[in-house]
C-alpha cells in the first residue's frame, strides 16, 4: 500500500501539483480545513487520517520528540528545510517515499527529507 500524505499549510502547491501529476495521493491541509489548526492538533490530525504530514516547520521535530518521549502515537512526519529553488526535488524525494515505503516502515517515525 502507499503511503498518503497530508501538506502542512505553507508548502507550496507545485509540490503538491507535481505529487499528483505522478499518481500520489496528497490532501492539503487547506482542503482538509486544518489549516488553522496548532501543530499537535495538526499532527493528530495527520494520524486520524493516516496520513503522513509534510511540512518544513522545526517545531514538528520538537513535537515528535516529544510524543515519542511520552507515548503519544502519531503515524509519521517527513520534514525539509525550506528551500523554494528544491521544490522539483522535494516532489521527487516524497513520491519515492510514498511508492517504495509502507505504513508500517514509517508509523511514529520523524523521517528527514535530504
């Protein structure tokens, strides 16, 4: 099974364009109407949907952190440093990530985008 994934708020749409060009199944925080939501809010979210969250903002590393620490479950979390000149790259690294990896490999992980 593929992975599905969930964009944070400020990732641009091209990611989610190209993602979708290519067959992946990508939800958009502002189609999901989370968009608003907080960071921890967010990330339940994601994990209701089973989803993994994409995103570029740091506190999500604390949030990880921070669950994993406690117990809380999430399913996962793929997270880059912004870069707007990387946007091809980002596509390209998330679609074989959702292709290759399954729920199961990345569930409670915080997986860095190279």
């Amino acid at each position: 099974m593929s992975l599905q994934l969930l964009m944070d708020a400020h990732i641009e749409a091209e990611i989610t364009q190209r993602l979708r060009a290519r067959g992946v199944d990508v939800l958009t925080a502002q189609e999901d109407g989370a968009d608003l939501l907080s960071d921890p809010l967010l990330l339940d979210r994601a994990t209701e949907l089973g989803r993994v969250l994409f995103t570029y903002d740091q506190d999500f590393c604390g949030e990880t952190a921070r669950r994993l620490r406690e117990g809380v479950p999430f399913f996962a979390v793929f997270y880059a440093h912004s870069d707007r000149s990387r946007l091809k790259e980002f596509a390209e690294w998330l679609e074989m990530y959702a292709v290759l990896m399954s729920p199961e490999e990345v569930r409670g992980r915080l997986i860095f985008i190279p």
